[in-house]
C-alpha cells in the first residue's frame, strides 16, 4: 500500500469520526494506524485505529471502518501467566458493527464479504452492535467484524494490546499496520 | 440525597451526554452512578458515571461532570501482588476538565472550589483537558477534578476498577454511589 493512498484512507476515516462527533489532536489523525493485512485491498480488508493508550495492564483504542470493510478472522492466544491472551470489549459508538465470533452460527448472516475471503471465515455467531450497543469478546475466540454501509466507530476497552501476537484464520494475512 | 434527586441529576447529565453525542443505552441511563460522596451537595460535588466494563483485567467508564462540579482529591492504593492500585487514563470527550495531579503546583489555579473543601485539596500540579486531551494517572498519586462552565465529560481506561478501596484526603467522603 502507498503512503498517499493510506493518507487516502485516513482522511476517509477522519471524516466518519467527524459524523461521530469523536475528536482527535491533530497528531492522532496523522498517525493513525491504517492496515490491509497485506491484501492491498484497502476499502474491502483492513482497519483504521488509533490506540490512546497502551500499557502492561490495559488498553484503549477507537477502531474506524469504512463502508462495507471487513477485518478478518483471528484470535487473542495465551502470551503468559500474566496475560492469559487479550480479552476486548467492542462498544459500537457511530454506525453499525456486525462482530462474527464463534457459536451458534446465524442462520442468514448479514455480513456480505469478498469470495475470495470467505473460505477462512469460520465463525457464524452474529452479534449486530449499534450505537451503545457492546460486546466482549474472551481470549483464545475467534472472531471477525465487518462495518455497514455507512462504516463504523467502535471503541475497543481491553487487556494490553500485543497485535503482532494475533492468529488469523487466513494464512496469508500479514498483522503489520501499512503504515504508521 | 434523594431518589427524585438523583433522577434529575441523571437528566442533567443525559443532557451533556447528548450535546457530546455520546449514545448510552435506556438501562444504562437509567443506572447510571450518581454519586455525592455523602455531602448531598452534588451540584457542587460528586460525579455521575457508567461503567461500560469492569473486569478482574480492565475497566472502561464515561464520567459525566455537571458545570462546576468536582470530584474531592483521592488515590488508587496498593491493593494485590496483582494490582498494584488503580492506574487510569482521562481522556476529555467533550467540554472542559480541569484535573490536579500531585506534582508542581500551578501559580494561578483555574479551578473554583467552595471553602469548605478547599483544606483537603493538596494536589496543584493543573492539567487543562480539552476534546481529544487525554492523561494518564499512575497508582497512589493523589488526585481530583473540576468541570468547565458547561460541564464536561471523560472516558476513563484503566485497570480493575475497586472504587470502595479509594482513600479520600477528606475524611468526611464516602465513596459510595448515592443511587445505582
């Protein structure tokens, strides 16, 4: 992914943000972490994030999609005694989150995801978030979430965040942000 | 303080919310904390909040200040071998915070607190949060927090959250939620 195109990106971000009310300094925006998992597929897979914090306890960042994009499938493992694999809270702030983990799987899934992404898609359990709507997510589940039409905010509370421990499903996903 | 005062406490602070864009659900308005420490002065002192999430590993809540209203000067302690005290991140959403944190002091504080509580205030290092301003507080370092004129609201991200643990400078406070 080029630099200019993440800028792209950001500033497509910024702008859901603004629809949300949700305020930045001017350094959170420039440096907000864009990631395609290597895809180079930017609008369909990937995420907008910007961690405010991030410390050996806990963890704060706000999560932006745009229309339609998806974040694929992974889990959370066991790093330690002390950090038994990142449990989250997604609380959907703007927009609409559709989060997949595992479970009963929905019999007519609402999220509508590129072929050629499917088939490492393994969890079916829907949980449709709204604005105030939240949901937390164990360490070691599956899971994966895709934005509505309009995209999404979604602030996510958790343990500390190691990203680069994360296991995807999909072999080919490289956990890198593009840029940062 | 009364149930009927609380009540329109929480309208007060469902208000502010909205001019924040910040959407609670109805059951989290309607239990959302308001707490006056016991002096029944809430207007002047004490908070209002919802924890969104509170486990054994982190805890996320929004803080809702009335215009004036501060919250008296206290600190996470020591509580485990796996909690060294609270440690928690302010993060200003919208309005004005003024927070005081142990440290060196301000020549010309901006906060206005009535006399009567003023002898229990020892920490003058002021930080002024702003929409997008954030600060993080590390464990027994002594701290309290005043509004702006229009009020103000706050994410906080922290670690577990024990608030009957806190030890107030004021001997007279009691940390417990006046209506849940």
């Amino acid at each position: 992914m080029k630099k200019e195109d993440a800028q792209t990106i950001r500033e497509k971000a910024c702008q859901i943000l603004k629809n949300a009310h949700i305020v930045l300094t001017e350094e959170e925006q420039k440096n907000m972490e864009v990631t395609d998992c290597g895809f180079d597929d930017i609008e369909n897979l990937g995420l907008q994030a910007v961690t405010y914090i991030n410390t050996d306890r806990y963890c704060a960042k706000e999560i932006i999609l745009l229309p339609g994009q998806f974040f694929p499938e992974h889990r959370h493992p066991f790093i330690s005694k002390n950090n038994k694999g990142k449990q989250e809270t997604f609380r959907c702030r703007w927009g609409k989150i559709l989060l997949y983990v595992e479970g009963k799987p929905a019999p007519g899934p609402k999220a509508r995801v590129p072929d050629k992404y499917r088939p490492y898609l393994t969890a079916w359990k829907e949980v449709d978030l709204r604005p105030g709507d939240q949901y937390t997510i164990a360490p070691d589940v599956k899971h994966w979430f895709q934005a509505g039409e309009k995209g999404g905010v979604v602030s996510e509370f958790s343990s500390t965040s190691i990203d680069e421990k994360d296991v995807f499903t999909d072999p080919r996903v490289k956990r890198i942000p593009t840029m940062e």
